[in-house]
C-alpha cells in the first residue's frame, strides 16, 4: 500500500538539502575570486556560452534522436557548453548512447530517447554534467552552476513528491539516484557521505510508496535493483537489516524475468543472495543469533549461492586472468578482464559480501578456539578456519585485481579476443587512458556524438565497453572494504589508497578523496554514525 508519510518523509530529506546546497554555493562564490580556488577558470574558451543562459534554458535536455540525425546527416556544428557538460556526463558515467551496454544507469538513455522523461529529471542530469564537466574544465562557473542546477532539481523532486502520482513515477525514483550521484561526485568530506545516505533514505522511501507495481516492468526493475545498491551499501555500514517490506519486493524479482534472460535473472538471483548474507550479518551484529555453531553453519549456508557465481559455466560470468610484470597499476602484476563493467561489478559486490560472511566465520572460530574449554575443538574446525582464512585473501586480492578495467586500462573482452589481444597488457599512462574518452572542445560535435556512437569494441560479441569515469564510481567502496577487513595487509592498504585518490583526482569522483583520507587517518567514516542515518521505515 501506498504511503503518504513516506512521501513526506522524503520531502523532508530534499528540502533539508536544498537549503544545505544553497549554503554550499554562496560559500563557494564567496572563494571565487580567492587566487587559491582550485578550479579555476584559466581554462575557459573563448567560445563558451555563458553559464547563467545555459542554466535557465528549458528542459529537453538530451534528443538522442536529433544528435543522431546530425552524425547520420554529416553536419558540423559547435556544441553549447550545456550539450557539451551533457556529452561529457553521458559518455563517462553512461557509456553507450547508441550500443548495448549492461551499465547501472542505460535505462536514463532509454527515457530520453523515448521522451519519457520530465524538468526534475532533466534538471537533476543537468546538474550532475556540470558538475563532472566542471572537473575536467577546471571551471568555478560551471562548479556553481551544477549548484544551482541541483537546488532547483531538489525542489522539483520536492513538489513532484507533493502528488500522489507523480511520487511514484520512474523519472521521479532515478532523479533521487542522480541526485545522490552529485553527492558522490561532488563530496569533499564526510558530510556529504550524509548527504547522499539522505538520498539513499529518500529512495528507500520511494521503493515503498511505489509498491509492487514498480516490478511489472524492465524499467521499473532496473530502478528498484539501482536503489537497491545504495540501500544495500548504507545497510551494510550501518549493519542493519533490509526493511520487510522491501525484502518481500526483492525475492519477487527473479520470478518476473524471462527464461530467455539468463544475465538478469542470475544477476537478481545474486542481488537476492547479498541482501540475506547482509541480514545474517546483522542477527549476529544484534545478537538475535548467539550459538556458535549455528553462526558458522548459517554462514557458510548464505555464501554458498555466491561462491556458485564462481563456479559458473555461463560464458558471460566467466573473466580472463592476464599478468604483468611491469605495470604498476595491476596489484603484484595480476589483473581480470570481465565482459563489461556490470559483470565486474556484480563480481566484486559478490565478494566483499563473502569477505563480510567469513570474517565473521572467521571471528567467531577464533573466540572459540580462545574460549575455555574451547568450543570447537574437532579438526574440521580448524579446517574451516584455515579456508575462511584462504579464501579471505584470495577475495581481496581478487578485488584489487578488477581495478585496471575499472579505471579504463584494459580494451579487451575476455570472451572474443584473439590469442593476440590476450598477451595485450594495460595502458602504460594511466592519465591518457583517462583523458582519451573525454570529448575535446576542439573537434567538430558531430565527431564527439559519434564516438560516442562507436565506443563498443567491434569483434566483442559481448559488446565490451572501454571504462569511463563510471568505473571509478563503482570501486570506490569495494576497495575501501577490501582496504578496512581484518586480514588487509599494509601493501593492500596503500594500493586502495592510491587508487581512490586516482578516482578523485583524475576522474573527478571527489568522495574517493574522502575515503583515502579516512583510510590514511585511520579514523573511519564517522557519517555512518547517528540514529538518523538509518534506514528505518516499517511496513503500514
């Protein structure tokens, strides 16, 4: 059943960060003129529109089609600043404008090209391409037009959440994702992690106001499974459980999906299995579950479907282990490459579950074994420990091992390549590898939109896409949980480190910053503290 208090709920939440936001860009006028600001505008061209015409325009933000008409049709014309922010926000956090991709967000190009879509959604995209376009131009104007641009769209979701039937909408749940975005993109300290569980709070809240109906369609299915990660993300730091309600939709999915589509239908199946490895985990953290035996038995219970993705057959899952001796990028000289970056990322989302399931194995043998008398005390136990413990340094590894892909170093698809394109190593500059996806200023925009077209590698019949600024979103906590488990060496905690600060200096991603800082300081991430963080919403 629908509820109107959890529409208000959310209300709530936009409201209280559109004054945050409007706090943040008078602040960040008032550092314009300072010679210190970091983005400054030595970069802008002489042909840049102003930003305050670009910001007022009407919405119809993206016309897939028309940008299409203009390639096929062989006409050159130079892009607006806003359709240049929107190309730059689209080919690097999108990816595929005209391919078939499995990214988190390819249902956004499906609403535009289908029209499907509204001013609080073009205006939430709006503010997130300034925002990544203000990274790579360097520019404070673009940086407070992003500002402005996410105020409005704040108070856009706001008064959409004011009716009945605009709150349930798809372009109002993925505003709120994009919105959340900004949050990640933008955030240079631990409040803006706030900021954006406000963002997760709020989605939370829609998942349920939209009911059932939300599962009838692809859209709607992809929608819940996006909010789902950050819902998931927020309740495995909090170690809290799913909400009833929310769970119930979630063990529906895998029924809904066509036998034909074996990818989505493993990929909820795997989505499914991680929420009740997270609600384990959270019996134990409470104490609901105490016996020993009975936390490892059910442990090793729940990773069994998730140690199944490793056993695989399906082409799709299975990913080639390359080395090198000489890159410093790849971990101790080992690298994955995987179909596409769902793949990957379903991959590492499987094993920072494991992690977070056999640490507590792990942790409950050890107070065993230090118990007295010891609790556990046959062979088999010291077995399993040594296993848990095994497999615990494999899956760290293993995660490390997808960051060359994430950050755009590898071309090849593990299922099409010749046995030439298999001893192909990574990129050996790490900034052109960033850089060469980037639209320049100086190419007619017909050129920048048919890139964009193309940028499937063409003897991938996995349709293998390069990585754009997206994969850097996508690692972010894998390697901060791979950095944070018991068993992390030092080495292991420099390279996350390092990496992270890559993800936000080079590709703009500015909450890595703050993730590297917390590892360097060793202090945590103090925003996952507070009652107020929870996602907390009971069933009607």
């Amino acid at each position: 059943m629908r509820s109107p208090g959890a529409a208000r709920s959310v209300d709530v939440l936009f409201r209280d960060e559109s004054e945050n936001i409007i706090r943040k860009a008078k602040a960040s006028e008032a550092k314009k003129t300072t010679a210190s600001n970091r983005f400054s505008d030595r970069r802008k061209l002489p042909h840049d529109e102003p930003v305050q015409k670009v910001s007022e325009r009407e919405p119809g933000l993206l016309d897939i089609t028309a940008w299409q008409g203009l390639v096929d049709g062989g006409l050159t014309m130079r892009p607006t600043l806003e359709e240049s922010a929107t190309c730059h926000f689209f080919f690097n956090y999108i990816v595929g404008v005209n391919a078939p991709t499995r990214m988190e967000m390819d249902n956004l190009t499906w609403m535009y090209k289908h029209s499907n879509t509204d001013g609080t959604l073009t205006t939430a995209v709006r503010a997130v391409s300034f925002a990544s376009y203000a990274h790579h131009r360097r520019s404070t104007e673009l940086e407070n037009a992003s500002m402005l641009q996410y105020t409005k769209a704040c108070g856009l979701t706001n008064e959409a959440l004011q009716s009945s039937d605009r709150a349930v909408k798809d372009t109002t749940l993925l505003s709120i994702l994009i919105l959340g975005m900004y949050e990640v993109m933008t955030g240079v300290n631990q409040r803006s992690i706030k900021a954006w569980i406000a963002h997760v709070n709020g989605s939370a809240a829609l998942l349920k106001l939209r009911g059932t109906e939300q599962l009838a369609n692809p859209i709607g299915r992809r929608l819940f499974v996006q909010a789902m990660t950050g819902i998931l993300t927020t309740s495995i730091q909090l170690c809290m459980p799913i909400p009833d309600n929310i769970m119930e939709m979630a063990e529906k999915l895998p029924d809904l999906i066509h036998p034909a589509d074996d990818f989505a239908r493993r990929a909820y199946n795997i989505h499914l299995a991680l929420i009740n490895a997270n609600q384990y985990r959270c019996v134990v953290e409470s104490k609901e579950l105490t016996d020993p035996f009975d936390i490892v038995s059910k442990g090793l219970e729940l990773d069994a479907p998730l140690a199944a993705v490793h056993d695989s057959s399906v082409p799709e899952w299975k990913y080639d282990v390359r080395t090198s001796s000489e890159h410093h990028i790849a971990f101790k000289g080992t690298y994955h490459v995987y179909a596409d970056l769902l793949t990957a990322n379903l991959w590492s989302a499987t094993r920072v579950m494991r992690s977070l399931l056999h640490e507590t194995i792990r942790s409950t043998l050890l107070q065993g074994f230090a118990a007295r008398p010891p609790v556990f005390t046959k062979v088999e136990h010291t077995k399993q420990f040594q296993r848990t413990t095994d497999l615990l340094h494999q899956l760290a590894a293993d995660i490390l091992a997808s960051v060359p892909q994430h950050l755009g170093y590898v071309k090849a698809s593990p299922v099409a390549q010749t046995q030439e394109t298999a001893q192909e190593e990574p990129s050996q500059r790490p900034q052109d590898s960033i850089k060469a996806f980037m639209p320049s200023n100086d190419i007619p925009f017909r050129d920048v939109i048919a890139d964009m077209r193309h940028a499937v590698a063409p003897k991938s019949s996995m349709q293998f896409v390069q990585a754009r600024s997206s994969g850097g979103m996508n690692l972010m906590w894998p390697l901060f949980y791979a950095a944070t488990r018991d068993i992390s060496t030092p080495e292991q905690q420099a390279y996350c480190t390092k990496v992270l600060r890559v993800i936000g200096d080079e590709m703009g991603i500015r909450q890595a910053l703050v993730l590297a800082g917390a590892l360097e300081s060793k202090t945590g991430i103090d925003a996952w503290d507070g009652d107020e963080n929870r996602v907390e919403l009971e069933d009607d």
